[in-house]
C-alpha cells in the first residue's frame, strides 16, 4: 500500500525568500527611483532610462547577491558534511553514542534509541548525521543557483511593473500614479507570500506596504529637494 503524498509549506522555503525578497526589492527600488527621478522634474526620457538601468542593474544586483549568500550556507554545509564524514570513518561507535543520545533527548528509551541509531547508521550514516546533528535537510539545503534565479526573475518582474506605470501614465500625474499603484502592487505581494507560506495575509500586506510607503516618501523628498536646489 502507497503512503499519501503530502506537500508542506516549508518545502517552498528555498526558493520563496529569494522570490518574494527580489520582488518587493524590485517594486520599492525602482518604484523609489523613479518617483525621486520624477520628483526633481527631470524629462519623460530620463525618467524611463533611470526604470531600466535599475531594472538591470537590480537583477544582475540580486542575482549575485543572492549566489554568494546562499553559497556561502551551502560552503559551511559542505564543510560540516566532510568533518562529520571524517569523524564516522574515525570513530563509528562514538557517533553511534551521539545519535542514540540524541533520540533519548527526543523522548526515546536508551534501548529504542540504541536500536534506531543502529538502523539509521546502517542505512545512512551521514544522512542521519546530517539530519539530527546539523539540521541539514533537503527541504532546507542552501541551493545557490535556485536563489539566485529566482531572486533576479522576480527583481525583474516587480521592477516591471512601476517601470511600465512611468511609461503609460500622464506626466502632470506621474508621482501620484507611480506612489499608488507601486503601493498596490507592494500589498498583493504581501497577500500572495502570505497565502503561498500560509502567513497572515493581512499583516504581510501592511508590512509590505508601511516600508514601501517610506521609502516612496524619503526618496520623492530628496529628489524634490535636490530638484530644487539645481
């Protein structure tokens, strides 16, 4: 007989950081840029040019930052992996000890413990290891590649979208659609992270959408002042 298949939200959680970290970058970046931008009176034209160069910049931006992060975890990982290798190649019984140890702290009996580290050993010494001794699991192991796509295409789509609010709006009202649609934009990312790591959806939306809302305002309030002063 089959056992059911379950699908649990934390097995999303690799790429779910990266994604909803590079689109709320990717809105409040280039959405603070372009109302800065719009707000020291500068033309239609380099209004645009600025959405772009922080498109592209942006993306390459979070792409690399995301691969030497996460690359960094998976180093550490690496490291922890061969050392805990080395030590079972050493001394098996001593990492028998631990891991039976480690079950009779989880609630086992020292007999049962002893009899599931024996099984465990037998099947899969450094996975078991890995497992209960470092918390490396495959649902959590850093993936660099997947964060770094993942980080870049989703810059890429938030940055889209108050990039082609500039390009449609009317210019005397440019600010005022760039600040409320990117605000909307900010709160429906909030409610699909919330739904997809089934948080509150209400208090990821405003989360969002307070930081959102002040960086608009810090960068529209430089780029008017600086607007000024030129």
């Amino acid at each position: 007989m089959r056992g059911h298949f379950e699908r649990h939200r934390t097995q999303r959680v690799g790429w779910l950081r990266a994604a909803v970290l590079g689109a709320n970058d990717g809105i409040v970046s280039t959405a603070s840029l372009l109302v800065g931008v719009a707000a020291a009176n500068a033309t239609h034209s380099s209004i645009m040019l600025t959405g772009v160069a922080a498109l592209v910049a942006g993306a390459m931006s979070m792409a690399s930052g995301e691969y030497v992060s996460v690359h960094s975890q998976s180093d550490a990982e690496s490291a922890d992996l061969a050392r805990e290798f080395a030590e079972i190649e050493k001394n098996p019984t001593a990492e028998h000890a631990e891991l039976a140890a480690i079950y009779v702290e989880r609630g086992l009996n020292a007999a049962l413990a002893k009899q599931v580290s024996t099984a465990l050993m037998n099947h899969d010494a450094i996975g078991s290891h890995a497992r209960e001794e470092l918390g490396i699991t495959e649902v959590v192991k850093a993936r660099p590649i997947q964060a770094a796509l993942a980080s870049a295409a989703s810059f890429a789509v938030g940055a889209l979208l108050p990039l082609a609010v500039a390009a449609l709006a009317p210019a005397n009202g440019l600010l005022i659609w760039l600040s409320a649609t990117s605000l909307i934009f900010l709160a429906l990312l909030g409610v699909i992270a919330a739904q997809v790591g089934g948080a509150n959806i209400w208090i990821s939306a405003w989360r969002v959408t307070f930081w959102g809302a002040l960086a608009l305002g810090i960068t529209a309030g430089v780029g008017k002042f600086f607007g000024a002063v030129v």
